[in-house]
C-alpha cells in the first residue's frame, strides 16, 4: 500500500488506529478454543468486529512463533485473510528483524513478497546494509524502523548521547537517509511523548508507528497533538486493550467498543 | 548445553568451529534438490559430515523464513535432528530477535524451549527488558548478544562514540550485567579483529560467537590471537565457505575438507 492510499485510507475513515494482533492463549476467550485453529478463529472475529475503525493491522511475530509451525500456520492464515477480505488495510509485520545484507534480503523476500505484508519493523542496530534490503521490494512495500521505543529498557541505549545528540536522534537522522517517506517509517514509542516534538523536528514528513496506547500507558491525545504532521502521519497502535477488553463471548464486541473509543478521539485530528 | 560441557566439547574435538546452517536454494546442490525436503536434506548431509569437527550449528531463521512455511518446517526438523543424533553440539537459533518484556518472553518460548535451541541471537537496541527475558529460560539456556557485528553497516551506529567509549563498548559493559558469563555470549564479527582486544579487555570470561570468517573476509588466525581467553572462549562461525564448497555430488565431502582446514588451524588454540 503507498503512501498516499494510506493517507486516503485514513482520511475516508477518520482513524489512524492500527490494531496489533498479539494472541494469547492464556488470555483468549474460551468461546475461540474448541475451534480447529482459535488463534486464527480469534483474529479473524477481531479483524471482522473492528475492520471500519482501523486502517492498519499489526501482528506480532513472537506470539504466532511462540506456538510453532501451528502458530506460524495461523499467521499466514491471518495475512491471507486481511490481504482477501480487507486490501485496503495496510499489514505490517511485527517482527523486528535486522541482519547482514544477504541475509536480511531473505527476511525482506519472506516478509514482503511471500507472506505479502505492506510492512515490516526493522531494528537498526546494525546499520544502512541490515535495513536497505527492505526497501527494494517494490511500491507500497516498507521498512518501519525503530528509533524510540516504549518499553523502559529505551532509556539503556536509545537515550545515549552520541555528542550533540541521543542514540535515537542520530538513528532518525542517518537512517532517514536510506529511504524516503515513502517506503520508511518509524517507530516511536506513547510513552515517550515529550520526544515526539524532536522526532518530528527531524523528520517531518515520515509517518511514525505508534505503540504503547493503553496497557503500557501511553496517552492518545499527547501523541496526536505533538506527532501530526500535515497527512496525519501517524498509526497509533493498540494491541491488549482491545483484544482483551473481555474474555467473554461478547469478546469481538468489547473489542469493537474499545476501538471505537480510540477512533472516536482520533476523528478531530484527521 | 551449559559452559563447562561447551568447553569439554571444544577440549576434546580440539575445534572451536560453528557451522552456519543457511541454506540458499539457488547455491544448493542438484543432489538434494528431488528430495523431498531438499533444506533438511542438504543441511542433514552437511551435519553427518562434518559433526566431529565442530561444536556447534547455527541456523539462521531467515534463511527458513524466506521459504515460508515449508521452510520452518525444514528448520524444525533441522534442530530435532540434531538434538536427537547430535545432543553434545550446541545449537544456536541465529534469530536476531528482541522486542519489548512480554514479546520477547514469547521468542524465548519459542527458540529455547518450543524448538529447544541451546541459544538465541538478541539485538540489543530495546534494552534490558528486552534481552532478560532470553537468560531465565533455565541452565544450559543461552542468549547471544550482538555487540560489534561483521557487515559494513556495523560503523553506522555501532562504532558511535557515547562519550568515554563507542556504542558496541557501552552494550557490553551495560547488557553483561544482565546476565552471566552462563548464560550470555556476544557477537563480534571477525571482520573487527582488531576490536576484540577491547572487547576481552571489557568482557574477559564471556564466550563470544564470531562469524565473518571466509566469505566476508575475517581472518581466523588474528580472531584467535585477540579473542580467546582461558577457556577458549569463542565460537567461530563459517557459513557460505563450507556449505557451498562445491555444488556437485561431493557437496558434503567438499564441506567436510573446508570444515577439517578450519578445525586444523584452531587445534593449536584449543
């Protein structure tokens, strides 16, 4: 998906909600667990209940290989469901790879052209050769690259000072460099609102992946007002708070409401 | 596997070599390409050839992953193969995962205790919570830290002054206090040579996982020189020069004498 169907995307729907498919069996409702895949049953009743409020999809990798080649199996069942039934959501893959050239070229070749996501995270901790592979794999395919996390282990490397600036600046500002907004994002965390002002200083018009809304604590109104740009420029995630807004049977309809919330607030910003 | 019996392993064989599992179907032998699974074929082959000259295999996932789901498959039955037949080499899933506490709880379910890997290679960009998570998996579990890597892109932010030392030097004074000289290695690619007299300085008792050596151009004579420690201390990694050796019907036989020139030029170390 390019840039500008996203943008589309986002303006048709009032919404820069993506939601992050993470599932847990130790959390999931039991009415999903007699099926013959409750992961996939869980995503699918998830992605149906909520796909008009949310432009993006964002499945984790761990979660689907934690379970195995079974939890992989359901992984691919859910981007091929998304890529039939929902083309005009963006997909990206969770997955947080990063490698030397040849080898992140295959990630990029399994990611981006085998399982067919618009997307992928990319850590960048070994520089311009581990993350230019994924921005070859054509129009409307991206590297999502992390710069400023929301987890609190940020602060040991990210928050450095390399001389006149932090790890996570010189990150945005080298590796900008290596693609355009139009196939690069990045990530920068909710919990780390204040720097979005500085991340958006140095890159103004490159969309920023946005995690860290709801179970880590993040605040949806801070993020907007300081990370806007003129296309809106933001896909706000949220993964917990909806999927496991109940465990009940009434589960996709929780999901749904919780949703709804957070797209009712992004409505003003877009 | 823990320490002391990594050791005894190295000891014994006289051979401190690691063995790349990354199996490219486009440099793959003829020989294995009808089988069924030709992957798990191909790396079966270059196993039972070579096993009594190294001490450990290192799959890389992406390797796996770009094939799809076959392609885990193939993995899967690569690390079962070798704990079944070959339960004294250790295993390391060259995964490069890392996300933030609960998600890299699932990688580490996932890598070391799902699919059984010895150990697992982490990125350290996201941190403390990101990497713990890999070092309570139980004895005998590994998690392999990339400090300073082999790829070009390695100078981008690796080699990044942080004040009184670069990057790589600050992720190995930081993240060695999270874990044990038992249960954490690092990653120094062999193309840095010259850096490991800095990083024995800094992390004296860890082991450390070399790759580089042939196709990207590390020497293994300087790596040992400034790498090894009292108990040896390094994993030193071949990929491409042994597994693509020859792409005739005497691939195995041709790794294996790649293989044996390495293992020769180590046992004066061991």
């Amino acid at each position: 998906m390019t840039r500008a169907e996203l943008v589309e995307q986002i303006r048709l729907k009032k919404s820069f909600l993506c939601i992050g498919l993470d599932p847990d069996l130790d959390k999931m409702p039991n009415a999903v667990m007699n099926a013959e895949d409750p992961i996939f049953e869980f995503n699918k009743a998830i992605i149906d209940a909520t796909h008009d409020l949310c432009v993006a999809y964002k499945p984790n990798t761990a979660f689907y290989e934690a379970k195995g080649l079974s939890g992989m199996q359901s992984l691919v069942k859910t981007i091929d469901y998304l890529n039939e039934n929902y083309p005009n959501h963006f997909t990206i893959a969770d997955a947080k790879r990063g490698d030397i050239g040849n080898t992140s070229r295959m990630y990029a070749k399994a990611f981006l052209t085998e399982w067919a996501f618009d997307s992928i995270t990319v850590a960048p901790y070994m520089g311009s050769d581990s993350v230019s592979p994924f921005l070859t794999e054509g129009p409307g395919k991206w590297a999502i690259v992390l710069a400023l996390t929301s987890n609190h282990g940020a602060s040991d490397f990210q928050k450095k000072s390399t001389g006149n600036q932090l790890l996570f600046e010189e990150v945005l500002n080298t590796s900008s460099s290596w693609g355009t907004p139009e196939n690069m994002m990045f990530v920068v965390g909710a919990t780390q609102a204040d720097a979005l002002r500085e991340v958006r200083a140095l890159v103004p018009d490159h969309f920023l992946l946005v995690p860290g809304v709801g179970a880590q604590g993040g605040s949806l109104e801070e993020v907007a007002e300081n990370g806007c740009n003129d296309d809106v420029g933001l896909l706000v995630n949220s993964s917990r708070g909806i999927l496991y807004a109940s465990n009940g049977a009434d589960f996709a309809e929780k999901a749904r409401e919780e949703a709804k919330k957070l797209a009712l607030s992004m409505a003003k910003y877009c």
